[in-house]
C-alpha cells in the first residue's frame, strides 16, 4: 500500500528527531542508533517457544538469515513454537496491545494426533480451533500446525534414507505394521540394520516413517516426488504462505511499530518537558497511520471486539489484507481481472455500510477505516 512508504519516512524522521532530542544521553544515544541501523535492515524474525519445542528444527526447516532463535528487543516479528496450547504459551504472548508481530506455530503437530498417519490432518483441524479463539485471537495473528523433522526430511532426503524407506515398505503389511508400532520395535538389536533404522528414526521420527512408507506403497516411488510430498504433508508451505501474508508483506510496518516502541521505551525511561512534540509525533503516527488502522481492526474483528454481519466481515476482513496486502489479494480477484473496476464497485458498497443509520458507532467506525482501504487500493490501481 502507498502508506506504507509515507509511513517508512516519517519513522525515521521520528528517530533523527529523538537521537537529536536525546543526544546528551549516551545511554539512550546508544540504543536509538542501534535502533536506527536496525530500521534500515530486513525484517528480523525470533524464534521463541518452550523447551524442545522444535525452535532448531524449524529454523533448519525454514533456512531463512533472518530468523533468529529466542526472542529479543532487536526482531521486528514473532514465530512462538508450542505442542497444545497452555497457559504459559498465552503468559508468554502476553503484552502485546494488537497481535500484529506474532505466529503460534504447533511444530511437533505429528505429536498431536499420536503419531497416526493422519495425525497432520488432526494438527490443522487443531490449528484452526485455535486460530478462531478470541482469547488467542488478541495474542496472535495465526496458528500454523507443523511437523518440524517431516519438513526438514522433505528438503533433504537422501538418495539412501530413500532406498531404505523403499526397503521396509516392501516388507510384509503385518510385519512392518508391528515394527512402527512403537520406537522399541522399530530399534530391536536382533535385527541386522538397526544402525541404519537409527538414521532414519531421528531424521523422520516414527511418524515420519510410517507416512513416507504408506506414500511409497501407493505409488510415490521417486525420491524427488516423495520429498516434495513430505514439504507439502509437513506443513511448512503454510507456515511460509502465512509469513509471507503477515511478516513479509507488512515488513516496513512492523519496522515501523519496533521503531515506535523503541522511541516509547526511550520518551518512558528518560522523561523531559522537551520531548512533548515527540510524544506527539509517535501517536500522531500511530492513530493516523493506515496500516496501524488496518491491523487493528483485523484484531477486533477477528477476536469479536468488533462485530459485523458475518458475510461483510469476512469481505473486511480480506480488505484489510488478512489473506494478503496486494490489490489482487485484498480484493480476491485475479491479477488479470480488471481490479480498478472492482474496486471502485467494493468503496460503492462500503460508503453505504459507512452511513448505515442503523448500526453502532463502532461498526460504521469500522467501515470508515475499510473505505480509507478500498480508496488506497484504487490509488495504487491508478499510479503511473
């Protein structure tokens, strides 16, 4: 969106304004120049969760630069890893006024529906229970069902960890049903390729190896094609689709809102009467800011705070850019689809939600920020 390249300059605008406003304080000095440099880098993701969630096993899985393990003043978004969903994972997200950094990623899915072939299926069933709660609604923007070492597997199976598969599919449906029955059969030292069946069991857990070799006796026959399969079955294409929607596509916003934070801790920390007009700054940026509007109102929306007839917010919601922030997403249309038309037709239809006499002000609120959308789509549309 055009906002978000106002919204870029006027950020660091607001860090020049507070290194000058505090250039006596070395202490502060030092931490907004940092903060600064930071602003001018890509987007940094932390990896958080609970012990052995599956924080090193994902990263390998997602082999992003960027992403970095634990959680720390310096990343700019939120993978928080977790099995079920506890307490301590909503105290862990807690803090957060609008969850608009954040991803609740199950990453040992195949663990929640007891290691059954069908267990990722449990997983995303799980996932979007979750993904509807409004409790966690308030915490996060999505929860991603993934199974860690299935993903890693998939990019990097070998020529022989396939052989292998290949051999064990090939024995006796009864036979090897009783092997994968529990991680003690599978490893019994009576049987010669025990050293072999080690790899395998820690580079795709039991799991894994049940599915690799129930996909090769239906046909997946191709090293290539079966690891492609796991990619697929392991989740990790939707946890890359849901980055790419809520991290990567609102990069330059959430730089903005770590810069916005920054300079808060700071105006906090070291309070002067000087730094009135800063203070003003940072909320001018924050309340007049599009995209800030837009992910708020997709907080409230999808955690129920804010309620419209259920047609119209799901239409807001896409607006709003939850499936995507490109014209064509927001609009759910193809690219080549003729887009300004169907824009101008949607801020036709949502002026009139805007002056409905019959709903709350918080409704016709709402459908003000989703016009100021639908006109920024058609600026876009209509640049040179």
């Amino acid at each position: 969106m055009i906002t978000q390249e106002l919204l870029t300059e006027d950020t660091r605008a607001m860090l020049e304004w507070a290194l000058r406003l505090y250039r006596g304080s070395a202490k502060a000095t030092n931490f907004l120049t940092q903060q600064r440099q930071l602003f001018d880098e890509p987007l940094r993701v932390g990896v958080t969760g609970r012990p052995k969630a599956g924080k090193s096993t994902l990263l390998d899985a997602l082999d992003e630069d960027d992403f970095i393990e634990g959680h720390t003043s310096d990343v700019d978004a939120v993978l928080h890893l977790t099995g079920p969903v506890r307490a301590e994972d909503r105290s862990a997200l807690q803090g957060n006024p609008i969850p608009v950094n954040t991803i609740v990623v199950l990453a040992r899915a195949d663990e929640l529906g007891g290691g059954r072939v069908d267990a990722m299926s449990s997983a995303k069933m799980i996932a979007r229970r979750l993904r509807a709660e409004p409790e966690l609604g308030q915490l996060c923007q999505d929860v991603v069902a993934v199974a860690g070492l299935l993903a890693v597997a998939g990019r990097t199976l070998t020529d022989a960890e396939f052989d292998a598969l290949v051999a064990l599919a090939a024995l006796p449906r009864e036979e090897l049903d009783e092997l994968l029955l529990s991680t003690d059969r599978f490893m019994n030292p009576a049987l010669d390729d025990v050293v072999l069946r080690q790899g395998l069991l820690e580079r795709l857990g039991l799991f894994g190896i049940r599915l690799c070799t129930t996909l090769v006796r239906r046909g997946y026959g191709d090293p290539s094609r079966l690891a492609a399969e796991l990619v697929q079955r392991s989740g990790l294409n939707d946890l890359r689709l849901s980055i790419r929607r809520h991290f990567t596509e609102r990069a330059p916003v959430l730089k903005a809102r770590s810069a916005l934070v920054a300079v808060e801790t700071v105006l906090r920390a070291e309070p002067r009467p000087e730094a009135r007009g800063l203070h003003a700054e940072v909320e001018r940026i924050q309340v007049t800011t599009q995209d800030f509007r837009e992910l708020r109102l997709l907080a409230a929306l999808q955690t129920g705070r804010i309620e419209l007839p259920s047609e119209i917010a799901t239409e807001a919601e896409q607006l709003l850019g939850l499936s995507g922030t490109s014209p064509a997403n927001r609009l759910g249309s193809d690219d080549g689809a003729d887009l300004l038309h169907i824009a101008m037709a949607v801020l036709d239809r949502w002026q009139a939600y805007a002056s409905n006499p019959v709903w709350r002000r918080a409704q016709t609120t709402a459908a003000k920020t989703v016009v100021h959308t639908c006109e920024a789509i058609i600026d876009t549309l209509t640049r040179p």
